[in-house]
C-alpha cells in the first residue's frame, strides 16, 4: 500500500480527503494522523484560551473603515495617459518627418535631370548595356 503524503494528510486535516482503510491498517500513517490530529487540538485549544480584548478589535474595525473610505491609489489611469500621449509624439513625429522629406532632400536626382536621362535612352539605339563591349574594342 502507498504511503500518505504530506498534502494527503493536509487535505484529510480540513475535511478535502475521506479517512480511508490506510490509516488504520498502516501503523506510520496511523501514527502521523495521531499526532497532526493531536497537535491541531492543541492549537485549537491555545487560540480558544486566550482572549482577544475587545479595544484591539474595534482598533481594527476603524482601520478597516478608514481604508475602505479611501480610494485605493491606482497607478493605471497614470500609465494609459503616458502611452496615449507618446503614441501622440510618435504620430506626429512621423507626419512631420514625411512632410519634410522631398525627393531632392533624399537623395533622388532632380525632375530635369530625370528627363534629360529618359530622352537620351529613347534616342539612343543602342542599348546601355552594349556599350562596355564597345569599350572593349576601341583604341
């Protein structure tokens, strides 16, 4: 037969497990429920004896009270609004950038130069890539 284990024995304490054959039959098993049931009745019986006096409790009371007609500090509504507004910084910084940007400020060659390029593709005959052969055989 297996063994109780630890968690068995807690769970047979607060009433989650049936007291099976085992603890009867199993002198080991046997003796630790004895001994857990033993030590809890001895606990029970010190937290029965003493008294609690009454100041201490009301003192509590008031603390409770107190507590509960505050409003807890919620760092939430703090966070949501950072983030809305770094995603307002990132929109805008994005729209401003783009705006800027014009295809001469990037790098792209200008509108004349675009066309001067395009017209002497189309009246040359020969393609471009023809012309490094050219090269090959001229003196």
């Amino acid at each position: 037969m297996k063994h109780w284990t630890e968690d068995d024995f807690t769970q047979w304490l607060y009433g989650l497990r049936p007291k099976d054959a085992h603890l009867d039959d199993c002198p080991e098993c046997g003796a630790e429920a004895r001994r857990l049931t033993a030590r809890r009745q001895t606990v029970m019986d010190a937290s029965a004896a003493e008294e609690v006096p009454a100041d201490l409790l009301a003192a509590q009371r008031r603390g409770v009270y107190l507590r509960l007609g505050q409003s807890p500090v919620s760092w939430m509504p703090r966070i949501q609004a950072a983030v809305v507004a770094l995603m307002i910084v990132l929109v805008a910084l994005t729209f401003s950038l783009r705006s800027t940007r014009t295809p001469a400020a990037l790098g792209a060659p200008a509108d004349d130069q675009l066309f001067s390029d395009l017209a002497s593709i189309e009246q040359s005959s020969e393609p471009r890539a023809a012309q490094p052969i050219h090269n090959l055989f001229e003196e």
